[in-house]
C-alpha cells in the first residue's frame, strides 16, 4: 500500500501526496507524487486517467508539507513528482534536495533509437 496522506486548503481545494512505485522501468524506485485538486476523488482520478491505475489513498499517514503545498501550487498543471526519500518520511533526517518535476518526464515513454 502506497504512503500517502491530504490537507484541505482554506479555498476548498486539497493537495494529495502519495508515495508510488515508480511506474518507468528504469526509473527512481519510488516516487513522491503531489495532485492539487477539487476534492480527493478528483485527485487520483486524475492519476488514473494517466495510467497510474491502481492509485488508492487509505488514511492519512504522510500528508504533503508545507513546502509540498506550496510548490504543487506554483506549476501550472497541479501535478507534480520527485524521487521519494529512501525512508519514507518527507522532511526526515536525509531530506531529497531534488526539484520537483511535472509528471510528464516521469510517464515519458523513450523513443527508440535506431
């Protein structure tokens, strides 16, 4: 089961974080991954919609950070990911100082070369 966790904003909308298997083959082992959206079930319809396919959120166990919040809310497509800390816990003792990226380079099929 995924690690994950929401915050409601003051407006309404929620930030979802959830921490997933890398869906690339050669990709990170894990991947923190932020949706900002209407509601919950809004926000991982939008991961499934992708093909992230068996998304789930049970609790609230790793909601996202304020640093979190705020990057999510600062690109454009509310949707975003970066490698997850090997621990599991965002902002513990070996915090990923890696940029987020949008979740396009993250499902980018390589093209093959011949």
């Amino acid at each position: 089961m995924a690690a994950g966790g929401f915050c409601k904003l003051p407006n309404g909308t929620v930030v979802v974080a959830l921490n997933l298997p890398s869906p690339a083959a050669d990709g990170p082992g894990a991947v923190r991954v932020l949706v900002h959206s209407v509601n919950r079930a809004r926000a991982l319809t939008r991961l499934r919609n992708l093909g992230l396919r068996s998304v789930y959120l049970r609790g609230n166990a790793a909601p996202p950070t304020p640093d979190e919040i705020t990057a999510v809310l600062h690109h454009p497509d509310g949707l975003i990911w970066r490698t997850a800390p090997d621990n599991g816990v965002v902002g513990g003792p070996d915090l990923v100082l890696e940029l987020w990226r949008p979740i396009r380079a993250l499902l980018r099929h390589p093209t093959a070369q011949t």
